[in-house]
C-alpha cells in the first residue's frame, strides 16, 4: 500500500536573489492592484450608477 507524503523538503543551492527581487515585484504590483479596487468599490459605493 501507497502511504501518504507528509511534507516534502526543497533545498536549493544557488543565488536566489534574483528570484526574491521577482517575488518582491509582484508582491508590490499585487498590493498596488488591491488599493485600486478598494478605491473602485469605495467610488461605486458613492455613486452605484
């Protein structure tokens, strides 16, 4: 029988910066895009058209 994986450990041996300089990007954009709805659900709360 097949038994279940509990966890799986990934350890990477390289220069992972340019990879968390990507991530922060998208991080920034992601909040960034979040900002703008709250500010488009706050206008259509104002004025609902």
């Amino acid at each position: 029988m097949a038994g279940k994986i509990k966890g799986i450990t990934i350890e990477i041996g390289g220069n992972t910066e340019p990879l968390q300089n990507a991530l922060k990007d998208v991080n920034k954009r992601s909040n960034d895009l979040t900002k703008e709805l709250k500010d488009v659900e706050r206008l259509l709360k104002f004025n609902p058209g």
